[in-house]
C-alpha cells in the first residue's frame, strides 16, 4: 500500500536535513611545529578548539613538523590547511609557486635568532666564519640568517660551506663538531645556549635581519572560509596577552614541548619570545618585501613573487 505524506510534513524535512547540513562540522588540520607561538600555546591548552567549535569547526593537529619548509610541502600536498613558519621560508616557498596565504604576524625578537658556536670555538667574530661549516636549513631562516651575517661581514658566500641540515638534525653536528656554527631560532637557539655549551655570536638585531614568525593558511582554505581566520587570530591574540602577563609559564610550555622540563630554558624562552602579534599591513608586506628583495639580490630566489598576492588582511 503506498503511503501519502502530507507536504507539511515533506517541507519539514527538507528543512531539517538542509539545517542538519548547515551545522556539519567543518575540520581545520594544522601544522604543528615546536617553537615559541601562541600557536602552540593555544595548542597545549586547547583554548583553540574551544574557540572554534562554538563556530562548528573540529581541530586536527599533525606533525610535529621539523622546519616550515616540510609544514608548507604538506599544505601545498593538501594534508594541512594551516601552519606556522617564518617570513624567509615563506618567501622561498611563495617564490615556488606554492599556494598560501600569509595572514598574522609576529617580528622576531632581538635576541630569538642569530649564530652561535661552541664555547670553546676559535669564532669570535663574524670574520671568522671564513672557511668555516656553518649548519642552515636550506631556504629558510637558518640561510637567510647566515647570508646577512656574510654580507654584513663583507664574507662571499663561497668562503664558508653551508651544511644543509633540519634544526632539529642540527645539535648531534654542532656538538660533535661536525659543523663549526649554527645560524637558528628559538627555540633551538636557547636550546643551544643551554643544553650544547654554545654562546651567541652575533644576534638576528646585529646582522640587519628582518625575519618574522608568521601564521598561514593554504589559498583553497582561505577561499572557502575565510571567516574561521578571524576566528583563529581571536585565540592567537588570546594566548599572546597571556604569555606577555606569565612569561615564566608561557616558556615552560614550549620547553616541555621540546621534551625539555629545566627551568633555566623556560625562563629564556618566555623572556625573549613574548613579542605582540598583529595582522599583516602594508608595513608588514614592506618588511617581507625586503627579504624577497635580499633573496632575490643573494641568488636564492629566481624572481621576485608578489607578496600582496599572498596575504590576507583581516577583518573585525
């Protein structure tokens, strides 16, 4: 017998399962790199999924990632929407062709990037890299460190070998000797400075560096929701007021994420890297400018890509 259903009840459903498709859960995947972010504060506390399931929107985390260039391969692959990573890789990266989106901002302190040897080095000055092995991650922060440290030297580039290494490769070939300086960040730097018998030989300040830490979407997630942006830069701002009110408890947060628990690298990592967070603005896209000018001008880079094209500026 075939059964009639009044068109009420037809239009009710309709109803409810295009509500039931409205509400469905939208999943962000990001990339999870150790370091000194408000990202991985927010990770650590889970404020983030907190934040984003009100909007109906589900936190996977991956990684962890060594360096951003591996972050920006899986974004680019499709298997991440969103990471964290530094001005210079992402220079390299967009310069590549890779679609993504730079959309929130963090200047690099003084103190969190630089060059350092072992304590019983011969290197004292930058003048003495000549002939020296010094370890960078290629394309990244680590290169663009050790290229404005030669240059402002007056070293060609040719006179010191690059030992392309990830960061975290890097303390089993500095401390074995096998490379003679170390061009890196925090928190590898401070990890360095503690835990590797190294002192600094020159900050990121002393050698004109204008690297940032940056947060990144890929183009296709932008496109499609670009309102969870806004979202996420919500918690990001978040957690950085709470890092620069309890720099003590935001740096034994990353310490423990690099599996370290001492006091003494907490301590540093929460002095040096409570630094604010902002939107990227014109004055942003200058200073970014200025790294694809510098890599463009060292030969790192073939061409210069428009960074405009490859920001996001967000909105209240």
């Amino acid at each position: 017998m075939t059964r009639w259903i009044p068109r009420t009840a037809v239009a009710a459903l309709i109803l409810c399962a295009g509500m039931a498709m409205a509400t469905e859960p939208l999943t962000l995947r990001i990339g999870f790199l150790r370091g000194p972010t408000d990202l991985a504060l927010a990770k650590e506390k889970g404020t983030l999924e907190k934040a984003l399931a009100a909007h109906q929107v589900n936190v996977v985390w991956s990684g962890p990632f060594a360096a951003a260039a591996p972050a920006y391969e899986a974004l680019n692959a499709g298997s991440i929407d969103m990471t964290t990573g530094s001005s210079t890789a992402f220079v390299t990266a967009i310069a590549a062709g890779l679609p993504l989106r730079f959309f929130a901002y963090q200047a690099m302190p003084a103190e969190g990037e630089g060059i350092v040897v072992r304590n019983s080095s011969d290197i004292h000055s930058l003048q003495d890299l000549r002939g020296k092995k010094v370890a960078v991650n290629k394309g990244g922060t680590g290169e663009y460190l050790l290229s404005r440290a030669l240059d402002r030297a007056g070293i060609p580039e040719q006179e010191v070998t690059k030992v392309y290494l990830s960061p975290s490769d890097t303390g089993t070939a500095f401390v074995g000797g096998h490379v003679d300086a170390w061009a890196t960040w925090d928190p590898f730097l401070s990890l360095a400075r503690q835990s590797y018998d190294a002192r600094q030989l020159s900050t990121g300040q002393q050698i004109g560096s204008e690297n940032a830490a940056g947060y990144f979407v890929s183009e296709a997630f932008y496109q499609a929701h670009p309102q969870v942006l806004n979202w996420v830069y919500d918690v990001l701002q978040q957690e950085n007021h709470w890092a620069k009110a309890h720099p003590l408890e935001a740096g034994k947060i990353w310490a423990s994420q690099m599996g370290q628990q001492g006091s003494t690298l907490a301590a540093l990592l929460g002095k040096v890297n409570t630094v604010p967070i902002t939107p990227v603005d014109d004055a942003t896209i200058t200073h970014i400018g200025h790294i694809a000018d510098w890599y463009k001008q060292q030969g790192l880079i073939v061409s210069h890509p428009d960074i405009r094209q490859h920001v996001v500026t967000l909105t209240p």
